[in-house]
C-alpha cells in the first residue's frame, strides 16, 4: 500500500513539473525527444536508454533489459477534435487534434523547436504526448506530437547513450544539409542560378557505420532521398 502511495504522489509531482513519465516494469521512466538526444543532460554516456525504433521517442533509465516490461498507464485515448494544451513561451496553447496515425497525433497548436520535448495534456490535465516536430507540407504546416498511449515493448531497443548520440550528431547533420539546400533553392531566382547552386551543393555524405538508432538512421534515409530528389529534379 505503501509502495502504491509513494508511485502515486511520484507520478503527481512528474506531471505538475510538466515531464512525460511513463510507467515500466513498476518504475517511471522519463520521456525525451530521439531527434535532440544531443541536448539532454540527465542521463551518463554509459547509461542505456530504451529508444523506439518507429517515433520520435526514447526513455531512462534503464539498467538492463528486465526492466523493459511495459505497464501502461491511465492515458487518454483521444480522437479527431479532441482539445490539447501545452506550455509555450510561458504562455498556455490550447488547441485541437486535426490528424492522428499510428505514432502522432497532429495537431492545430503552432510548434516551434523550442517546444521540442514538452509535455502535452488533455483538457482535465492528463499527459497524452510530446511535443516531436513540425513538416511543410504542400505549403502547409503540420505540427506533430507524439503518441504516449499505445506503446509496446517490441517497438523499442535498448541503446548505450553515447552510441545515441553518435547517431544524432551524424543525423543532425544530414538535416542541416537539406535544411541548407532547401534554404538555398529560395533564394535561387532563376533556373540557371539554381542549376549552379545544387552543383555546387552535390555532395551526398555517405556514412558506413553501424547505426544503433533504428530511428534516426531511417530519418537520416528520409532527408538522403529529400536531398537526392532536388538534385533528380533540377538536374536532369
């Protein structure tokens, strides 16, 4: 009873310091963003952390692979036009989910990179998601968070956090490539100035490691082909 008291008023305290926890194996584990591993400062380089291989998630602790039994907690289930909230700039956002699939919930709050990792709540207060990323898409904006109430064990890997790391510099590079080359294609103002652009842009990095993050290393695949598209499309 005790025990059941003490993860209560744990699992309160988690939620009013506005932290994602989620519950595994008895325990609560924090939540944080795979994309901005980089910037976490919680855990120690030889920790391993629990990473999915499908959204942009990963948890700590985890001290071995036993504890990785997933208990799921009371999170809501929400559907199109469900109301959610979260803190931004010091202001409370409240907003509508317009989108959902098997790992996001879209919605229609403007995301900026600073809300990366914030918690998202549903109009009684409960945490349902985290704030993960925004796509341009057709010109339209889509601001995603990530799903916390239908996880499973066998999406996730045990990963050390310095090979998370390693695997987040690399991808943070791929993306600050393409943002570059997309960047510069706006200011590109005509064909021919954009043709001499992207040759002098054209340098796919390969890398041959042994990516840890299955995660990242599929995003890191998504921006390649991104960036191998302009070129295929202007270069023909």
């Amino acid at each position: 009873m005790f025990l059941r008291l003490l993860l209560f008023f744990f699992a309160a305290f988690a939620c009013c310091a506005e932290e994602l926890t989620v519950a595994f194996d008895g325990r609560f584990c924090s939540a944080g963003n795979t994309h901005s591993a980089g910037q976490i400062k919680y855990y120690q380089r030889d920790e391993l952390l629990l990473v999915s291989k499908v959204r942009d998630l990963y948890l700590f602790p985890v001290k071995k692979p036993s504890d990785c039994i997933f208990k799921r907690k009371n999170l809501s289930n929400l559907s199109v036009e469900s109301k959610v909230k979260f803190k931004s700039g010091g202001k409370n956002l409240t907003g509508r989910i317009i989108g959902i699939d098997e790992f996001y919930y879209q919605i229609d709050i403007p995301v900026t990179h600073g809300d990366s990792g914030k918690t998202v709540f549903d109009m009684s207060g409960n945490p349902v998601g985290m704030v993960s990323h925004y796509v341009i898409k057709n010109g339209r904006k889509l601001n995603c968070i990530v799903r916390m109430d239908n996880l499973k064990k066998s999406e996730f890997e045990i990963i050390k956090a310095d090979d998370l790391l390693r695997d987040w510099r690399i991808f943070n590079e791929f993306k600050e490539y393409e943002y570059g080359i997309i960047q510069g294609l706006k200011e590109c103002s005509s064909y021919d100035a954009t043709r001499k652009f992207l040759l002098s842009q054209m340098v796919l990095r390969k890398e041959y490691i042994g990516w840890k993050s299955t995660y990242l290393k599929n995003e890191t695949k998504k921006s390649r082909k991104t960036i191998s598209d302009i070129f295929e499309r202007f270069l023909k």
